[in-house]
C-alpha cells in the first residue's frame, strides 16, 4: 500500500508533458541531488517570521519544483471521476494545484542565492523569527523567479550545496536548450502553460483543459465553435477502425496519435483526451486558420519565392532573401545552407519548407537587434573607463517610493543580476547596535546594515569572479568612527577584490583591467555637493502629516523596533562631513563641486561631477558652448546623473539627451519598471549584458532615415505576466528616443526628442495577430549614437484603462534591416512567458550602418 501512495505521488510531480527540450534536460538528470526527486525536507521562511516544514519535489522531467505541505493525504488527490459526452470523454477533475503550497517553473528562475538574508521575506523574518528562532544566514536559500522570491532553511551543507548546484544546472541546461533552433516557441509556450490546465495531470486534456488552454495562451474562439473544433479532431483521430472498440479493450500500442488513457487500480480507463503532441498540432491548424486563413509569412513566402512552391533551396534563399530583401549583399550560399541545417524540416537537408522558414523568421538568429552586438566582446574593453556607459542604478537600496518604502538587501541582489555595475549607498551612523546603516535619510524609508550590502556585492564577485568591475557610490553622512568602521568593514569582507587607487593617474584604467574589483565612488575631501539641493525642495504626506525632505525627523527603523533614535534628528549633512583617512585612501573617484568645465577640465581624471537631471540640464542650458564643452569633459573625466528629488514616486527620467553628452552614469530607479527603464535595459544588453557599453557618439554622423512595418505578433503574453486574463487586443507603440539640434539667431542647444507612431488594433489575438494593411511608419534620426527605438504592446481594454503586455528597446546603432524578429523581455530578462513573445517587423534603413 506505501507503494502505491509513492508510485501515485511520484507520477504526480511529473506531470508536465514530455517535449523535445524535456529530452535535452533528461541528459543532466544524473546531476541532479537525489533527494530532489524523493522530496526535500526544507523549513519555509514566511515574512510573517514564521517558519513551515515544507516538503521540496523536483519533477521527473526537471520542469517543475514543488513546495508541498509533509503530509502524504495532501500530496495523492482523488481519483477523477469520467462522463462520456458525445464523443468525448469529459473528467471532473480535481485542481491538484490546490494540493501544493507553491510551483515554480524553472523557465521563471531568475537566479538562486544563499548564504546571506537577502530577500525581503527574510529580512522581515529576521526580525519576526517564529517562537525566538533565529535565521543562519549561512543555512537560507532564495530562489528569485518572476517578480518574487521563495525562501527556506536547509542545515544540511552537503544538501544545500548540491541543491543550489541542481538549480544552477536545470536552468542554464534549459535555457540553452530552448535556444536551439529545432525548439519551436509555440512547443515551449504550450509546455509552459499546460500545468495550469492539465489540472488532473492525467497528461491529457479534455474538452475543459481545452478551453482552459485556449484562454491561457490568449486564443479566443467562441465556446460552441471551440468545442466543434477539438470534437472534430478527436473524432479524426480515433474514428479508425482500431479505435473503434469498447472502453475495457486496449488501445492500439505505439501510435503517436493514440488517445491517452491513465488506468485506474480497476483496470478501466479513466482519463481520455488529447496528449501534448496531439494538442500541439491542433493549436498549428487552428493558427493557419486565424485571420481569414491568410498567414504573413505565407504571404512572405509568396512573395519572395512564388506562390506555387512549397520549398526552396539554399540559392534562392542567397538571392531572393539575404541579398534583394535583407540587403545583406555579402551574403553566401554557406550562410543560406546553414539556415536549412538549423531550420529546414524537409528531410533532404538541401531545402527549408514555407512552416519552417516562418519558424526563422521569428527566429533569435534573426532578431533586428543585431545578435553580434548583444554578444560579449571582451575586446572593446581595453579604453578608459570614461569611454564608457556604465550601467548605474540610483538609491538602490529602495524597493518602491523615495519616501516609505523598504530598503532591502534584494534590491542589491537584482540589481547585480540585471547587470547594474554603479550602485549607490546612503550611509549613516546607526543607533544603539552600532551598525554603520544605509537608508534614505529624513524619510519613513527602512534600514539596512552597510556591511550586508557589502556581503551580497561579495557573494555576487564570487559567484562570477570575471565580471567587471562593481562601482560603489558612498554618500557619506557618517561621523569620523563610523567611516573608520566603513573602511575596515571594506578590506576586511572584500580583500583582494577591493580596488585601491595608486598615485595620481594620466589616464583611467579600462573594464578589463579592473575585472573582478570593486571601486568607491565618494567624496575624499569635505566640500558642497550641489545634488544635494535638489532633495531640499521634496515634501509628502506621511501619516497624515506634512514632512519635508529637509526637516531633520527620526522615524522607527526595523533595526530598533519603532524606537525612536535621536541620532537621526541631529546627522551630520553630507556637505560637512570630513573624510576619514582610512577611508579616503581606498576611495577612487572624488565627487567634486561643479563650477565650471575650465576648472573641472583641470582637476585630476579620477575627480568626478555627480548632478541631478535639473542640475543637469540647467548647466547644459546656461549656454550653447557647455554642449561641447561637456562632451570633451567626458572624454578624460566621468560624469554621474541622477533623478531629482521631486522624483518621490521613484519615476525616471529620459536617459537618451545624458548619453549624449557623454554621461558615463546616468542612474536611475531599478525598482520602477517604466519605460525608461527599459531603455536602459536596452542599451546595456549591448556587449553581453557586462554593464559596460563602449559609446560611439562620433561614430555615426549625418542623419538616418528609418521605415518600419508592423507586420505580425506571436505568442503574446497576458499584460504583466499574468498566467490568466481576457484574450488580449493588442496594438503596438513605436518610440523613437533621439537627440535633435536647433539652432536660433541667438544660440544652438540639444534637446530630448521623443516620436511615437502607433498601430491599429488587432481584437481578440494575443497568440497570432496580424497587421496585414499596417501603415510605414517613417522615422528621422538625427544621434544614431545613442537613439532607441522602443516596441510597446498593449492591450486595448474598452471601457478601461489600457494595460501594457510587453516592450523593449534596441539602440538605432544596432537596428538590422529586412525582415526581422523583435524580442521582449521582463526588468531586463527572458522568463516565463515574455521568452516566447515576438513582433515581425519589416525595416528599412537609409544611411550607414552595414547589414551583418
């Protein structure tokens, strides 16, 4: 009988469906912590501060991770019991989703750390532990995926060690193989949705799971045509004679498109329905269905090869494709043939069929982000640091406004992991623990322990002991004790990782030569700093009450619990704070006063101007030399911009007109997901993803004319990432970012020019909408250097506000021509649903840049 229990438990944790990427995982499943498959005893940290026995399941397939409560009632279900319909079997079914505490696709792992209390669940544990239990950071597991975290206790090292390896191994295994081109999207989106509608997991879906799926992946067809369709299909594929036989009698073995049956311990079948593979034809039908049965790239196909040919071979693709439509006119027959080989389905291996060709036409490798730019390139790396965009975030600490929320060490840990390299410190003397404390200071935001931060930057250095280097930015209000704290807390916990500046320098070493380091960023003489003002001037409702950035108030901080510490009413301003010396000796960059660029030109390269986007702008305004002169100042010299202290909602600004001038650190809220944000995310997934963008504002002079068509959508995903919705009605905004020139009788200045074009809307097709009669939309660059041009799809919600689903953003300077694929991403990353979604765009470019 304990048999039976485990076999049936077994089989329910592997319940995803078996795919051609579930056959590349099985190939590491000997990698894997053997207990991960039995279940895992872990103790669940809740932010309420209580602690739960969980039970941790990796499926047989390695898709899935189960957090299930220790009972084994809860993990077996009941049996389904089945109705025959017509022709189809329909099963009540029982949600065994409800029968787990949490399920984590591993296509929607981020990252997984340990080691340290770094999640915001933990932090608010920390201090609420159940029953007096304190937390060992030494013994925690987080596990970042979507927008959330899930955190536990596992003492044993040898278990822990092996689970974070397992993790590490399934999802880089998987996605790696979900890049391969013999990987179709629309496989990988079913696979992904299936455990949501499968809810039996009997393996099969009935007519419910159907139209459960059909909505999930943002089809809609009306109900009663839903339903004729999947009768119809399964009718043709049991009404062969060898179907056809009473419900005791077997199946015939061995046929793909068999009905799946799961016996029960009576030897009758109790699940009938169509498998994955089954259901994977049938969405390929009805999607050559939608739209009036005319699919773009069959149009396209047409079009370029004629419209009676099924296949073409690798000289035509050369001449009617790569050449005439992508204006590749290098191109050879050995790149045509390597299309065939990767995409080409037809068996012959010298031809690629009208399916498969669309499949590479949405394909990664065709993506109008030119692939080769998003590669890393360790050889652009050799100038100084100031010949670079650096990937910045500003008062990192914060997850949510400048005025209330938490400041939490995950912060500092998805900012890491989304390739921030600058991030930003407040530091304070703390209260009666003695801890130097980073929070937003005059304000109802929360403390952090500045020693923990440094610990999750060393964690991180670790783990990716290459990655470039990581600037700290310390603004300073602490006494000359905490300071000296400061700086051992610094050399003590990063050792030979911290960077320490030699005599004065010519020039600023370059990315690789700091690989691995971590550099600060700070003021090592006392002096004004003019970005102070701009905070002066913000003020909210807290409590009820009116409070002013500078009002000097104390407010309960989660280190004394709602004590009041009278240290916070009598800081020391940044502006007078000396520097203690063993602080300022290990300090790189020197925050200076800006007066002028004669001056600033003047100081040493390692002395740097860090200003506010209206201090900013009112420099760059004050007359139309400062242009120039800003621009030449950051050939040697860097520059930090950040937001304004207006800014209490934590918004962005434009970072476009900064690059501009050549600002290397235009930091901005990482915790705001907007569109400027994803701007940023576009820029720095330049070069790999390494934080380190080697800028190029001479690079490409004159104007650039672009014409791009919106001509398709695949596989979009519901607004937010949301597993479930409406069917959405998409439309799409086209942003161009750019930097334009007047000139007048009295002066000539450079300002942000922002220019949107939008489509019409597609009703009820979030999986295949088309956009046969779009317009061209025609774009004016006039600073390819440091253009974007942002995707934005949205969901028309009639009678509400419209919801975002998707965007992105691709510098100009990386834009390719032709026929291409735009990707989407989520605060920088490809996870869950956003890795399917594409747009199929047809851009034309007028100018310099080459097709490669």
């Amino acid at each position: 009988m304990q048999q039976r229990r485990r076999s049936q438990s077994h089989l329910f944790a592997a319940s995803t469906p078996s795919t051609q990427i579930g056959a590349e995982l099985q190939s590491i499943k000997s990698s894997i912590l053997p207990a991960l498959f039995e279940g895992l005893e872990i103790k669940k940290a809740k932010s309420n501060g209580k602690i739960s026995t969980r039970v941790l399941t990796l499926s047989d397939d390695l898709f899935k991770l189960f957090l299930s409560r220790t009972s084994k009632r809860q993990l077996l279900g009941k049996r389904a019991v089945s109705t025959l319909v017509g022709a189809v079997m329909a099963t009540k079914e029982v949600d065994c989703t409800q029968l787990h505490v949490k399920v984590i696709d591993i296509a929607d792992i981020l990252f997984v750390q340990s080691g340290f209390i770094g999640s915001r669940k933990l932090e608010a544990a920390a201090t609420l532990a159940f029953r007096g239990e304190k937390l060992d950071p030494a013994q925690v597991v987080s596990i970042f995926h979507g927008t959330t975290t899930t955190d536990f206790i596992l003492k044993d090292d040898e278990d822990r060690k092996a689970l974070l390896s397992s993790i590490q191994i399934i999802r880089d295994a998987y996605h790696k193989a979900s890049m391969k081109p013999n990987i179709k999207r629309e496989q990988l989106l079913l696979r992904y949705a299936w455990f949501d509608v499968d809810l039996g997991r009997h393996g099969v879906l009935d007519l419910a799971g159907f139209l459960r799926l059909l909505r999930r992946i943002n089809v809609y067809i009306k109900q009663e045509k839903a339903t004729k369709i999947y009768r119809d299909y399964y009718t043709e594929l049991h009404s062969e004679p060898q179907y056809r036989h009473s419900l005791g009698q077997r199946m015939r073995r061995g046929s793909k498109m068999s009905l799946r049956v799961d016996r029960g311990s009576n030897g009758h079948r109790d699940h009938f329905g169509i498998n994955f593979h089954e259901c994977t034809e049938l969405f390929q039908r009805i999607k050559s269905e939608q739209n009036d049965g005319k699919q773009v790239c069959d149009l396209i196909f047409n079009e370029l090869f004629g419209e009676g040919r099924e296949s073409v071979a690798a000289e035509d693709i050369v001449q009617c494709f790569l050449i005439d439509r992508q204006g590749n006119n290098d191109a050879t027959t050995d790149e045509a043939k390597n299309i065939i080989r990767l995409y080409g389905s037809s068996g012959d291996g010298e031809s690629i069929d009208r399916m498969s060709f669309g499949q590479y036409l949405l394909s990664a490798e065709n993506d109008l982000f030119d692939p080769a730019k998003q590669r890393f390139d360790e050889s652009v790396l050799n100038e100084s640091l100031s010949e670079y965009f650096i990937n910045s975030s500003h008062n990192t600490y914060l997850t949510g406004d400048q005025m209330q929320s938490k400041s939490s060490l995950e912060a500092y840990a998805v900012a890491l992991h989304r390739g921030c390299k600058c991030l930003e410190l407040d530091c304070f003397d703390g209260d009666k623990t003695g801890a130097v404390v980073v929070y937003h200071s005059y304000t109802a935001t929360s403390k952090i322990a500045f020693i923990d931060i440094v610990r999750v930057v060393k964690k991180y250095i670790v783990a990716k002991p290459e990655t470039l280097p990581i600037i700290l930015s310390l603004d300073n209000h602490c006494s000359s004790p905490f300071q000296e704290m400061m700086a051992v807390i610094l050399k003590k916990e990063l050792g030979e990782m911290l960077y320490h500046p030699t005599s004065t320098l010519d020039k600023l070493p370059s990315p690789r030569d700091l690989a691995g380091k971590v550099l600060l960023k700070g003021r090592r003489t006392s002096g004004k700093d003019d970005g102070l003002s701009e905070t002066t001037k913000a003020s909210a409702d807290i409590n009820g009450r009116r409070v002013s950035m500078n009002d000097r108030i104390s407010f309960a901080s989660p280190l004394k619990n709602g004590t009041r510490n009278a240290k916070d009413a009598t800081e020391t301003p940044s502006n007078s704070v000396n520097l203690a010396p063993e602080l300022a000796e290990i300090t790189t960059f020197n925050t200076v006063r800006f007066k002028d660029f004669s001056s600033a030109a003047a100081l040493p390269v390692t002395d740097m101007v860090s200003v506010s986007e209206s201090k900013f702008l009112r420099i760059l305004n004050q007359n139309e030399q400062n242009v120039t002169l800003w621009k030449s100042y950051n050939r040697q010299h860097m520059t930090r911009t950040y937001p304004s202290g207006t800014r209490l909602d934590s918004s962005n600004f434009n970072p476009v007109l900064h690059w501009s001038e050549g600002c290397q650190m235009v930091s901005l809220n990482y915790q705001t997901d907007d569109s400027e944000m994803a701007i940023n995310d576009g820029r720095f997934r330049e070069n790999g993803g390494c934080g380190y963008v080697k800028q190029s504002l001479n690079n490409y002079p004159g104007i650039m004319n672009l014409k791009i068509k919106v001509l398709a959508g695949s596989c979009l995903p519901h607004p937010f990432g949301e597993p479930s919705g409406e069917v959405t009605s998409p439309y799409v905004i086209l942003r161009l970012h750019d930097v334009t020139t007047t000139t007048t009788a009295q002066k000539s200045e450079e300002l942000l020019k922002v220019e949107e074009r939008k489509t019409h809307t597609v009703q009820d097709n979030g999986f295949c909408p088309q956009w046969t009669d779009a317009k061209e939309f025609a774009f004016k660059v006039e600073s390819p250097g440091v253009a974007m041009l942002q995707f934005t799809i949205i969901h028309s919600d009639e009678g509400f506000i419209d919801d975002k689903m998707c965007l992105t953003a691709i510098p100009v300077r990386c834009l390719r021509q032709g026929l291409r694929s735009v990707q989407f991403y989520d605060r920088n990353c490809q996870h869950g649903s956003f890795a399917f979604a594409r747009l199929l765009v047809s851009v034309e470019i007028e100018q310099h840049i080459p097709w490669k």
